[in-house]
C-alpha cells in the first residue's frame, strides 16, 4: 500500500508545476505517473488539473498536460 506525502509537500509540489513557464503559456507538460504518485498522489494531482479545467493524457507511464481549456483534437 502506498503512503501519501505530507500535504505541504504536495502542495508545494504542485506550486511549482504551476510557476513553470510552459503552464503559464499555455503549453503542454508531462510526468511520470509513478513521480506524481510519490510526490503529490495521483488522485489529488487530477483534482487539481480538473479545477484547472485542463486536458489530462495518460499514455504508458506517463501523464501530458495541456494547460489551456481549449479544445483539443487526437489525429491519430
């Protein structure tokens, strides 16, 4: 069973997800889903991205973020 960090890490964590410039521009950023789960826990990591209203991908091992709540499209 996996232990969850302390919140302040989480939150801190999660602020700096947030600084980055790529989100701050709109763009697309991506993690492991095995580093978000240690750091922050992947449950509260999608709450955060669902109050964003951002796209969340999750391909093999990892999570892509689009950070705009504009439409996306798959081509293929």
């Amino acid at each position: 069973m996996q232990t969850l960090p302390h919140p302040d890490q989480a939150r801190r964590w999660l602020e700096q997800i947030f600084a980055t410039r790529a989100v701050q521009r709109g763009a697309v950023v991506r993690r492991s889903i095995a580093w978000v789960d240690r750091e922050v826990g992947k449950e509260r990591f999608l709450t955060e991205m669902r109050r964003r209203n951002f796209h969340v991908i999750e391909t093999a091992d990892q999570f892509v973020v689009v950070c705009h709540n504009g439409p996306i499209r798959l081509l293929f």
